[in-house]
C-alpha cells in the first residue's frame, strides 16, 4: 500500500512562486508514471501535468511555461514548482500515479492565489 503527502501549498500572491512536495511511501514509486492534479472549489479533480519514470513530462496548455514537474527517485518524492501564480491557479493540490490508483489519494495541499 503507497501512502503519499502532500505539501508546500499556502497564500500567495498573483505572480508568486511556490514549490509543492509529494513524498510517496513504498518501493513502487520509481516504477510509475506520476501525476499532479489540482480541484478548486466546486469543480472536478483535473489533471496539471505528469511525468514519467524516465523524467518525460507533460503539462496541461493552462500551466504551460509556468508549472514544472520534476521527481526524486531515491527520495520517492514528486515536485511541482510553480511560477507566476495566477487567481484561477487556487485549489487542493494532489498527487497521484497517471492514471489515478484511487486508494492512492492523499489529503492534498492547499494553494491559495490572492492579492
């Protein structure tokens, strides 16, 4: 069983930068392809970006040039830098394998972006 926490969210303001960290338990971690997804409030779980077990990523058009996913395999951990915040960038933030293993959901790390 992989239990995975999430961290580094918080208030930021528009054009601010914050770093989230996943750190993933279990020896799975380097095998898979991860995720980052993000749900603000009242609206559906989406995909941000991914990437895969030999550091291929991809991102969605909305956080292009500004979101980079990254991964550490020895410390089975998963990052997403994120640059030049946006209002409509504000959610829960998650991590998960792509596609999603839906007892693998953690508990997510809040992003708030406001002036």
């Amino acid at each position: 069983q992989v239990q995975i926490v999430e961290s580094g969210g918080g208030l930021v303001q528009p054009g601010g930068s914050l770093r989230l960290s996943c750190a993933a338990s279990g020896r799975i971690f380097g095998y898979y392809t991860w995720g980052w997804y993000r749900q603000a409030p009242g609206k559906q779980r989406n995909l941000v970006a991914t990437i895969a077990s030999g550091g291929t990523t991809t991102s969605v058009d909305s956080v292009k040039g500004r979101f980079t996913v990254s991964r550490d395999n020895d410390k089975t951990t998963l990052y997403l830098q994120m640059n030049s915040l946006k209002p409509e960038d504000t959610a829960a933030y998650y991590c998960n394998t792509f596609p999603p293993s839906i007892g693998y959901w953690g508990p997510g790390t809040h992003v708030t972006v406001s002036s």
